[in-house]
C-alpha cells in the first residue's frame, strides 16, 4: 500500500466518525474533534480499517497536530505489519 492510499483511507475514516476535514487544509485535525470519545472512536475505526494496533506511547492528541503526522505514522505502521 502506498502513502497516497493510506491518505485517502484515513480521510474516508475522519468522515466515518464526523469529522469533516479538508485535504487542503493545515489546521490540527484535533481542532475538528468534538471531545474524547470521538478521538477514540477515530483510534477504534484507524485500528479497524488497517488492521494495526495502534502503540500506546504514539495513541494521543499530538498524532493529530497534522494530517501529513497523521499519514505518516499510520504509514508506517502499515509497512511494519506487512513485513
């Protein structure tokens, strides 16, 4: 699987758990979250849709300072669990 597909995955799973961001824009995409639990159910739903899990010690608010942060780690999680 290559980045640009893990990027538009991931923007399928920001719209399946509400939140609405756009490709082009820069902001955090914790700005977008409404409270905790949507910022679980986004963990629960990346977990699901690329069958990783997903470290505790990378599970919090700073994955989300950018979409570029966020496609990378879940990147490279992907590449480890298909070695």
């Amino acid at each position: 699987m290559d980045y640009e597909s893990v990027k538009v995955r991931i923007c399928k799973v920001l719209d399946e758990v509400g939140i609405g961001y756009d490709l082009d824009n820069e902001s955090d995409i914790s700005d977008a979250l409404q409270d905790s639990l949507q910022f679980i159910s986004l963990i629960v739903a990346l977990e699901d849709e690329f069958n990783i899990e997903i470290p505790d010690e990378i599970m919090k608010m700073d994955l989300l300072q950018s979409m570029e942060q966020l496609c990378s780690e879940i990147y490279m999680l992907v590449c480890q669990q298909s070695v």
